[in-house]
C-alpha cells in the first residue's frame, strides 16, 4: 500500500533558535506548537495525533503531551535519533490513512544549549556499547569521523571537498535572517579550524544550539479546507541499519540506499524532476554519503558532486537551504528543520533564499551514527 | 567509564577470555555465520546459543580515526588512533592502535590483537603492527 497523498502539511514553525535561556523544553514546543497551528488555521482542539521524540524527559511523549493539554488519540513516540521526525512524517500518513487521527502534530524541542546539565543525552556504555567504549571515539563525531577515512581511503574524497560544502551551506545561512552562524565562511577557515576527530574539522560538524519546531499533518479532506496551498507527502520510505558504527556493514553505504528508493518509487519521480534537496547536514560528510546512498551521483562520486559551490545559492543543485545543521541550526535532533525549510520553499515563503519556482523536494533525515535514514518527497502539485 | 553492570551474561566469555589472553567471537553451527559483538542468537539465521570461538587476532584496519578532542573520560590521552578491524576469521571491531605514532596508521594496515588493561581495569583488546 502506498501512502502517496496520504496526508498533507498544512502548518510549520520553528521556536525561537540558537541560545534561548530563558525556555524549557517544554516552553519550547509550545511556541512551535503554537505558531504551527496559525500558520495551519488550525486549533489545538483539532489535533488528535501526536508524534514526538527526545531524550530530554523521563516520559516525553506523556510529558509533553500533558503540558500542551493534548490527549491524542494517536502516539507515536519513535526515537531513532535525528531522523525520527521524517519517520513520524511517514507513520502520521499511514496513522491518517488508516483512519485513526485527522490532525497530527509532529513536535520537537531541546534546550541542550542552555541547559545541557539538566537534558543531555546520557552516555551508556552497557549492552552492546561495551565492546566500543573502552576505545575513547567520541560520539557521534567520532563515528562519522570513521566513516569519512573510510571514503578518502577507497575513493580519494579530500577535506577540500567537504570543506566547500561547509562553505556553500553558510552562503545559504548568509540568506535566512534566522540561522545563527551567518559570517562568510572559506574553504581555509573549515580546513583550518582544528581537528576533532581525523579527517573531520570543527568546522564539518554541525551547531550545538537550542531550538524548537512544529509540523502539522492532516487528511486529504482537511488540506483541501485550509487557505495555505497544502504540501502533499508523496513518497516516504525508512531503514534502520545498526546502533553503533562497528556495526555498521559498509561504512560508505547508509540505510538512505534502501529508504530513498522506496520514497523515489512511492513518488514515481526521479532525481531530475526535483527542485530542492534538504539532507541531514550533522557533518558534512554524512551529507556526502546520503547523497551517494540516494543515488543522486555514483558512489565515489560525492566529493566532487558537492564542491566548488554546486550546492550554494548560486550552484546548480540547492541543497539546505536554510543554513542546514552547519550554519543555521541544531538542536540535538535536527530532522524536523528540514520538513519546516521544504515546506516553506514549496510554498514560496523563502525571501532572499527562495529557489525559482520548487514545487517538488526531496528531504532525507539521518539519525544515529548512519544508523537510521527516512526520506520523503513533498510536492505542491 | 566504569560501570558495575558489566559484565554481563551476554559478554562475561568475552571478558572472560580476554583475561586469558584470548580474542572470542561466535560462531553460528547452523547457517556458519560469524558473530560479534557476542549475542544470545544468531544475527542472520536466529538459531539460539551459537558457539564460542577463539580468533587468531590478525586482521587489517579497515577504518582509522585520530581523536583530538577526547571525551572527558579520555582527556589527556589525545591524539589516539581509533580503530575499526576487520579480523581474519570475518568478523569487524573497534579498538584502539598502540605502540606506534597515531597518524602512521593506514586503512588496510595489518595488526594483531594484544591485551592490556582498559580504562575500567578489565584486561582489554588493543592492536599492534602486526
């Protein structure tokens, strides 16, 4: 069965981003929660699903939910790391086709930032962690680390390369009023910003920021009594692979190969018909292999596919469009931003970054170390 | 980094063996395939209680990275090369390169298994050139 035009987006937002101390996480989705509804035309009162994720709370999806007043009739609490809103996208569409909820909300928030003695992710070192912690690899850089001297070794892709996508990912930044790092950025200051784990730089990996967001998802019948033009979900497709990286069977590979083909047949649309990409940009390289794995260059090919500015505002082939995990935001889990910057591209609510005429988008969310990928297609028309 | 549930009776051969000077794996008696990290079942076939085997501990580096900013139970040993090796007997872990310069180890490096205490004071797999 396929959940193409199974739902629709009606509503985005964001909270307010980047270093808000004056918030909690539960402040924080509110405020998305909130503007999300408004920009819908939706209430509260409708919403009857709710998909949520973190590591921020004992209980989050009850926590959360109790906070807003929300007792929906649909949950949906997977966590597989920052790709667990491009899965929630994918389980609200089978949710509303199946008739089980009519407005689902898709909510996030963490104040990692701000408050990170109170909400971090614990590191465990049991269970099947115990046979990588006594190593030292800090997580998850470390692991992407590992990733990336696997393709420089089997296929010559260099720091320059990953270095450009950094740089074409800030000139997009440059463009949104509300992504934190905006400075120009060049391939010198990335190679020269000093080495966390080889052969990534602090400036491959992407922000440490506070941030919230919002989507909201109806039924087709909703969609079609709203005043935004609705963003339909067309195809969607997911893959979990492993938990950690020593378990991971071709550190070049991710499981976008396997989501990604399931979204383009979903769709039935092919590479060339789309007008904007957004990939889970935790660093750089991960970005590389996503899309290698989605097939929009041939393995090996990535390196070249993603410098000298091809992936700017002035390249051929846009790419994070808001300033990405790098340069605009990243609170922890970042794969809600890249249905929120899809959606307002598709719409045409972008400004001075707003790609000419995008009607069909691909937005593809890694979470884990490479563990998990869904990918979805969204499209206006 | 220590940690008081460990080990447990998933990993207790496996840190058992490793006390003895021996790199254990298992090994599934029905469809062949090799498993680690040592779990209760087989990864492909799910036939429970596969077999203990010991490895010869030769393999070769199949990913590198030299850590620079080390966790803080780590601090003060950086730079270190993390390893993840890819053993003979067909099965890939993690582990750490000694007695050499970090950044003089290359993917597709020989090593060889030796054992030193590890971080919590449990005798430990590390590699060397082989």
């Amino acid at each position: 069965m396929s959940l193409k035009r199974a739902c629709a987006i009606a509503g985005v937002a964001e909270s307010r981003l980047g270093v808000v101390p004056d918030s909690t996480v539960l402040t924080l989705q509110a405020e998305a929660l909130v503007a999300a509804l408004a920009d819908a035309g939706l209430e509260k009162s409708d919403v009857d699903g709710l998909l949520v994720s973190g590591a921020w709370g004992r209980l989050p999806g009850l926590q959360i939910a109790e906070y807003l007043g929300i007792q929906p009739s649909y949950a949906d609490s997977t966590m597989v790391g920052g790709a667990s809103f491009e899965f929630h996208l994918g389980h609200a569409a089978a949710a509303i086709q199946a008739g089980l909820c009519k407005v689902a909300v898709i909510l996030y928030g963490s104040t990692q930032r701000s408050r990170a003695d109170k909400y971090i992710f614990q590191i465990r070192n049991d269970l099947g962690y115990q046979y990588e912690a006594p190593y030292g690899l800090p997580t998850p850089v470390g692991s992407y680390a590992m990733a990336a001297s696997r393709h420089f070794a089997q296929y010559g892709t260099t720091s320059e390369q990953l270095a450009d996508l950094a740089v074409s990912t800030r000139e997009w930044a440059a463009l949104n009023p509300k992504a934190y790092r905006r400075e120009p950025l060049t391939r010198e200051d990335v190679l020269n910003s000093g080495p966390i784990a080889t052969p990534l730089n602090k400036l491959d990996c992407c922000l440490f920021t506070d941030g919230g967001g919002a989507v909201v998802v109806v039924s087709p019948e909703i969609a079609k009594t709203l005043d935004k033009a609705p963003v339909w979900l067309l195809g969607q497709g997911e893959s979990v692979s492993h938990a950690q990286i020593s378990e991971m069977p071709d550190l070049t590979v991710t499981p976008a190969a396997k989501s990604g083909a399931r979204a383009f047949e979903m769709a039935g649309v092919t590479h060339t018909d789309l007008d904007l990409v957004q990939i889970y940009d935790s660093f750089t390289i991960t970005v590389l292999l996503t899309l290698e794995s989605l097939g929009f260059c041939s393995p090996g090919a990535g390196g070249e596919f993603i410098s000298n500015g091809r992936t700017g505002p002035s390249g051929e082939f846009p790419l994070n469009t808001n300033g990405g995990g790098l340069s605009y935001c990243h609170p922890g889990q970042y794969g809600i931003f890249l249905i929120i910057e899809a959606v307002r591209q598709l719409r045409g609510e972008c400004d001075a970054r707003q790609v000419a005429d995008a009607t069909l988008a691909l937005i593809s969310g890694t979470g884990g170390v490479l563990s998990s990928n869904s990918t979805c297609i969204l499209g206006v028309e | 980094m220590s940690d008081d549930t460990l080990p447990d009776p998933d990993s207790e051969p496996y840190w058992d063996g490793a006390a003895a000077g021996e790199l254990r794996y298992r090994h599934c008696a029905s469809c062949e395939t090799v498993i680690f990290y040592p779990r209760s079942l087989c990864t492909h076939c799910g036939a429970p209680n596969p077999d203990w085997a010991v490895s010869k501990g030769q393999g070769t580096v199949y990913a590198v990275s030299v850590v620079h900013r080390a966790p803080p139970a780590f601090k003060g040993q950086s730079p270190y090369a993390v390893l993840l090796v890819d053993l003979d007997e067909g099965f890939r872990m993690m582990s750490r390169i000694i007695d050499v310069e970090p950044d003089s180890v290359s993917i597709g490096d020989r090593v060889r298994v030796i054992f030193q205490d590890g971080p919590d004071g449990r005798p430990t797999p590390y590699f060397t050139p082989a």
